[in-house]
C-alpha cells in the first residue's frame, strides 16, 4: 500500500506477535455481552470546597500557568504564590493565563511569529518531589 522497502517499519514491529489466533479462536459473534452497563460510582461523596489549599498536583497546574504568564521565579515560586492559593483562586488565575496565552500566541502568529517557538517549556520548571509512573 505505502510501497515500503520492508514489510516492518522497525525491529520492534518485526518481533512483535500478531493478532491473529484472537480473531480465529471464534466462527460466530460472541452473545455475553452486558447490554446494560452498572450505575458508576461517584468519584466525589462530598461537595467541592474552593476555598481549601491546594494539592501537589494543582499546585503544579499554577506553576505552568504562571510560566505562561510570566510570573514565575524558578526558586521562589511554589513556596510563595502556589502554596498560599485557594482552589478557586487558582481556578481563576489559570483561566486568565492560558486565555491571555492563547490570545498572546494567536497575534504573534499572524505577525509572523514560528509556530514552534510560541512555548519552551522545561520538566525542571514542575514541583512534584516524587515522579509516578
């Protein structure tokens, strides 16, 4: 189809199994399928309160949007400003940054800026202390 030297794009693909003794295992269309799905459980069993500090990883959310808007200091940062915000207060002020971002991004565009050199962004700028796979 795509006339490729090969008929694998890499070694990985070339080792990897196929799919195909899955497909062959059945000569009908399985019937056990559940045509009613459970009720889901609520991830919440409490209302949201906005006022509260905020989570590691929210905390995270604002560092990026000050990086945004310019409003971060590498060190200082999250002790300063992420620590100190209410959920609602950082709602609001990660609306405003990515909103002035995208508007930023979109005139510098059409002043002929580079698409690709709108936002450097570096894993260093994050707070988290642990990383998660």
């Amino acid at each position: 189809m795509f006339n490729l030297s090969s008929n694998f794009l890499t070694h990985r693909y070339a080792w990897a199994g196929t799919f195909e003794h899955v497909v062959s295992q059945h000569n009908a269309p399985r019937t056990d399928c559940p045509e009613v799905l459970p009720e889901a459980a609520p991830l919440r069993r409490t209302e949201p309160d906005e006022t509260r500090g905020l989570s590691e990883f929210q905390s995270e959310v604002v560092q990026l949007a000050a990086v945004l808007n310019v409003d971060h200091f590498l060190s200082s940062f999250p002790d300063e400003i992420g620590k100190k915000m209410s959920v609602k207060e950082a709602h609001t002020y990660v609306q405003g940054a990515v909103s002035r971002f995208i508007t930023t991004s979109k005139e510098a565009i059409k002043l002929g800026a580079d698409e690709s050199a709108i936002v450097d962004m570096r894993s260093s700028l994050t707070t988290r202390t642990v990383i998660r796979n």
